[in-house]
C-alpha cells in the first residue's frame, strides 16, 4: 500500500484512541481493524509498529498488541521530563526566537483565546499543538524537537484528561498567556521557563486526579 494510506490510518487510529474509541489496555485485534479502516493486515501491522515505537501500543506476550496503559508512575515520570524540557524550551525561545515566530506565538494565543474554552477535545489539541510547534521551532534545538515529540506522543492520550477537566480550560489559556508574555513579549528567558514549567505541573497534577478518578469508577 502507498505510504500516504498507511499515514491516514495511522492518524485515525490515533485519533480513535485520543477519543476513547479503544480503551488503555484494550487489545488491538489486526482483523477487527482491517475491516474498521478497510484496509490490509500489511498497513496495520505497519501502523501498530509505528505507534509501538511512539509509546502509545505495547505488545503483551500472549495477548499480542494492546493500547498502553500508563501507571500513575509513568505518569509522573513522563511529565517531570516534559516540565523540564518544556521550560528548557520557553527560555530558548525568549533568547532565540525571530520576529515573525514571536508574532507567530500571538497569532496564535489570540486564536486560542476567542475559541479555547468552547472548542471540542479535538480541537483544543490541534491549538495546542499549533502553540508548542512555535514554540519549539523558536528554540532552536533539534534534541529538545525530537525528545519532545517522543513525550507529546506518549502523553497525547492523557492530555485528554486534563484538557476536559472541569475549570482547566481558563486556566490552560492564562498559563499560555503568560508563556507567551514572558518568552515572545519581555524575551525573560527565565521567567518563560518559570511559566512553562509551571503549566506542566499543573497540567501534570490534573491528568493524575483525573487518572486516578477514571481507575476508581472502572475499579
């Protein structure tokens, strides 16, 4: 198969997974998904491979391919890195970034702010993306790129948890905001890392809640 349907699938898996189609620890059945996305059992063994090596699939001896659940340790674990990466890159931003990507950053907090608090889980995501790819592409690190996209895709099914939390969509943009002030307005490298380290632990200490809620009621 042509390598953009194998990309296609891979996206929709992702976002059926993003969206609670497929459940942490649910086994991924190759023939339930070749007739799901029509296709063959080639592209998704292909694309299972491809979200194993993403951290987001993990093969159980015996059960074959499942969605990975992540502990309250992986977690914790997963989000210390990021806090400080995150920070790391706040404050390259605020020394490194051009004009036109500090413009870009407001663009973009703008955007968020009109239509964050209403928007659906799926769109909040691709805002938030679109904030960190500025970001990130400001920094000018290709090893805190790549690291990052590792942890963004591990920690992508989570996110889910805390962006829908009740009351974190006002704060999620007033921490943005203030990434934004401190790393595209001021260039305060340190108070940029001060405010992205900031959001991941509050990010952190919501998915955890929310994660710890989710396993009572399945309990």
């Amino acid at each position: 198969m042509a390598a953009p349907l194998r990309s296609q699938v891979l996206e929709l898996l992702r976002e059926d997974m993003l969206a609670s189609e497929f459940e942490p620890g649910e086994r991924l059945v190759e023939a339930r998904l070749c007739a799901r996305y029509e296709v063959s059992r080639t592209v998704i063994r292909e694309v299972l491979r491809q979200l194993e090596s993403e951290g987001l699939v993990t093969t159980v001896p015996n059960r074959g391919p499942v969605v990975t659940e992540l502990t309250p340790f992986d977690v914790k674990a997963l989000f210390e890195v990021r806090c400080a990466l995150e920070g790391l890159a706040g404050a390259l931003f605020a020394e490194r970034a051009t004009a036109e990507q500090r413009e870009d950053l407001g663009e973009v907090l703008q955007r968020m702010s009109r239509t964050y608090p209403d928007a659906d889980l799926a769109e909040r995501l691709a805002m938030k993306d679109e904030f960190y790819s500025v970001l990130i592409a400001g920094a000018v690190n290709p090893v805190i790129d790549s690291t990052l996209r590792g942890i963004h895709a591990r920690v992508q099914m989570l996110r889910g948890l805390s962006m829908q939390a009740e009351g974190r969509a006002p704060e999620t943009v007033r921490e943005l905001t203030a990434i934004h002030d401190a790393a595209a307005v001021r260039g305060d490298a340190d108070a940029a890392r001060a405010a992205c380290e900031l959001h991941v632990r509050n990010a952190a200490a919501t998915t955890l809640r929310e994660l710890s809620a989710r396993q009572a009621d399945s309990g």
